[in-house]
C-alpha cells in the first residue's frame, strides 16, 4: 500500500521554549498528521547540537539534545514550581539563548526530584540499561570542568560525581518526553522517520572514548577530514571537518561502533534513514592541511561488510538510505544488495517525474532540509506549475512513500527553508513555523489528495 508522510523538524515546531519541543504542539501537529491521512513524520536527527547547531555535526551518536525538553511537561510532572517565561522570536531557534535559559530549571527539577518521585525508579532502571549513558555524561562533566575546549587540551580529568549523575538526570528526561511523544504518534498510526549523521563531529564523545576507530595523528589531532567534491550545491565542493573513520580498524573489531550506534538509532524511531549513504562505499577524504575540498580524493569503505555483520546480528531492523547526487554503480549495488529504499527528490528528478519514471522502492520527496521550499524553486527556475499541481504530481508517482515539507504543503518562499548547503550562517537550522493554525485549515483538503492518490 502506498503510503505518504511530512518532513518538520523538532526545532521547527511553535512553542514558547524558544526552539521546538516535545510539548504540547507536537502532540498537536501528530493529531494534525493523523487528520490529514498521513502516515509518517520525518524528523531530522534528534542527537546533541555542537556550537554550529547543525543536526549533523553532534557531538554525541547515541545521547539526545535536551534543548528539546518541554519545560511546561516539568512542570505538569511535579518537577517545576514556576517558569518565569522569557520573550523568544517565534520565527527562529535562538539556541545558545535557550540553552542558558532552560539550565536553571533543569537544575530545579534534579533538585526536585528525590526518590519518592514516582519516576525515580524509572530513572534507575534507565541508568541499569542505557549502556552509552556513563561515558556520554563523563564526556560533558569533563567537557564543562574544562571551560567547553577540545578534549585534546583538557588538563583536569577529575569527575564530579553529582554533575555526572545531573548530566544523566537530563538523558533521562529526553528520553522519556521523546518515547511519550511518539507512542503517543504510533498509537495514531503514525510512524517516526529518524536521521542518522554518517559522521561526528572532532570534539565528541564518539572520538574521545575511541580515537583508535578515527584518523588521529600523534597529537590526537584530525590528519584528514570529511566533505564532498565539487557538486550541484557547491561548485568548490564543501569541507565538513569531520573526521574520518579508521575503517581498517572498524572493521578488525567486527564494526561494534556502527552497529551500536545504528541500533540505538533505530530503537529510537521506527524507519531510520542513513544519511550520506554513498560513505559507506566511497567517501571523500581531505589532508587536514588543504585549504579546500577541491584536492581531496576519493577512498573506499567496507559497506558490503558492515551492513553484512549488521543484519547478522540484527535482520529486522527497517533502515532506508540517502543516495542523491552523482554515484558510482557499486553504491547502488551496495543498495540493492540489502534491500534498501533510496530516495528522489522532484527538484533533482523532475523530467523523471513528468516521464512517470519514478521507481516504486523508494521514497520521493518534493524537497529535503537541504532544498528550496517548491515556491521558491518554481520562482527561481520558472516551473510552469502551480504548488497544487506539483503536489498531486508526487502524490502521482509509484514510490511506495511520498514525504511532502510542511513549507511545500503550505506554500511558503524560499525564507522558510531549514538549510542551504555550503553556507554559514544564523539562516540554517533555525527556522521555525509560529503556528499550525494554517496546517490544521489544510488537512481536509491534503486528505482528499492522498485518496485521489490512493494514499490512505
């Protein structure tokens, strides 16, 4: 059965935190999902934001970003008494400022919460069986005892016991809002499609605990870092700075880190997507010392055998991939090889589109984070088609899912896109819609699209 779904990231959504949350208006916009027809929320990854607030440079692969804990659930919960509410910009994710100001209160509620909390057992077996949770928490305790530098110039390793257990107080809340919410959507019959980062960023738990299982020089530094080459969206390629995998060593330890971390992915969400897929057979490879990402080359990685220890271990997992841009045949091979669901996109598959050459195992979208919003790309490129229009077209296509942005269902310009690559700058991963008003008034006529389409 043909299905669709919306793409919106957590930030995305209104609230008075400042940056979207787990609260009130989630639950909103699922009732909304569900009164639309639609089967899916596509969200962007959920893991904690480095200072570039980008969702793929984290510095963590299994911990989640507690900016998105809903302060006003707290308080339901006993674990707040007042918030004192500051004036945030509804349009935007201020996310320094709301990181300064939801730490008091995170504070309050650790303070608040004492054994006879009826949480409190809860948050013991929490800490018995998240097996990440030790060296996440020690990693921010150092990190913060250090005056936040990389961990390569940490001087004091002493750990403060109470700061420890407050870092996992605050995992603990994430999860628990996060696992409400979405049982909360699958019991709607929505299902969640989460976001997995190929890479990490350098001041991360991942490196720290595991600089065997990265490309380090002698002083723990990156000898070589991601990007891609030149490509539709840069001319000069990107530099992303990550660092790059050791994959011989990965693949000696049987490739226990990437199963680990796809795993609690996907007991996260229901579908997880890999992104930047193409890594897992050939990725491109910058000396630390390049200016650019023009001179980097390209080195293979061991997918066939990662994906084969993989579902070795665990064969039910429900993963599909991202594999735009220009690739060669052995990525698809490595696709097709384990079944996965790869992806096209309508601003790059247009004639394939009008042609209805659309394949069916895969997931089409009108545009990802990393797309113009369709109105400022038929702006832009003078497409001779109304939103409508383009709208029932995608819902027209043999791909199994269709995941239409909450901007395209709406109808906003180019201002409301979430990222535009090869950029820098406060205008990426910050935007935010002020209301769902404008979506609530367009679910009759988006379920009666998806039953023209045979989409419900």
């Amino acid at each position: 059965m043909k299905k669709a779904g919306i793409l919106l990231p957590i930030f995305s959504l209104p609230s008075i935190d400042g940056v979207g949350t787990f609260g009130k208006s989630a639950y909103e916009f699922v009732d909304q999902i569900k009164a639309s027809g639609l089967h899916y929320w596509q969200i962007l990854p959920l893991n904690p934001l480095d200072s570039s607030y980008s969702p793929y440079q984290t510095i963590s692969s299994f911990a989640g970003e507690t900016v998105y804990i809903d302060l006003t659930l707290l308080k339901e919960n006993g674990l707040l008494e007042q918030i004192e509410w500051e004036h945030f910009d509804v349009h935007w994710a201020d996310y320094r400022r709301v990181k300064i100001f939801k730490e008091p209160y995170f504070k309050q509620a650790f303070e608040n919460f004492t054994p006879i909390h009826s949480w409190y057992p809860d948050f013991i077996h929490f800490k018995e069986k998240t097996w990440w949770l030790d060296h996440f928490c020690e990693f921010k305790v150092l990190y913060r005892t250090n005056n936040k530098n990389e961990w390569s110039t940490w001087q004091q390793f002493e750990i403060d016991e109470t700061l420890k257990e407050f870092e996992a107080f605050k995992q603990y809340l994430f999860y628990r809002q996060w696992q409400e919410l979405k049982k909360y959507a699958n019991d709607q019959g929505i299902e969640i499609i989460g976001d997995l980062p190929f890479y990490v960023g350098y001041n991360s738990e991942d490196v720290y605990f595991n600089k065997q299982l990265f490309k380090l020089d002698e002083n723990n530094q990156p000898s070589c870092v991601s990007g891609v080459p030149p490509d539709y969206f840069n001319p000069d390629g990107q530099r992303w700075n990550h660092p790059i995998y050791n994959w011989e060593a990965l693949e000696k330890e049987h490739f226990n880190y990437w199963v680990d971390k796809i795993l609690q992915a996907c007991q996260t969400v229901d579908v997880l997507r890999l992104d930047h897929f193409r890594a897992f057979d050939t990725y491109w490879e910058v000396d630390v010392h390049s200016l650019g990402a023009r001179d980097g080359s390209w080195q293979e990685a061991p997918g066939h055998a990662l994906f084969t220890e993989l579902f070795n271990r665990y064969p039910n997992l429900n993963l599909i991939v991202e594999d735009l841009g220009y690739l060669r045949e052995e990525v698809y091979q490595l696709k097709d090889r384990f079944g996965f669901k790869g992806m096209k996109i309508m601003q790059f598959s247009f004639e394939e589109t009008l042609n209805q050459q659309i394949p069916e195992n895969c997931l089409y979208y009108t545009g990802t984070h990393d797309n113009d919003t369709l109105l400022g790309w038929i702006t832009e490129e003078n497409i001779d088609y109304s939103i409508d229009e383009l709208l029932e077209m995608a819902l027209s296509t043999a791909a199994e899912i269709v995941i239409i942005p909450l901007q395209d269902f709406l109808g906003l310009d180019d201002s409301s896109r979430i990222n535009s690559p090869g950029t820098i700058g406060t205008q990426n991963w910050t935007w935010r819609i002020d209301s769902l008003e404008d979506f609530a008034e367009k679910c009759e006529s988006i379920k009666t699209m998806l039953e023209r389409a045979q989409r419900i």
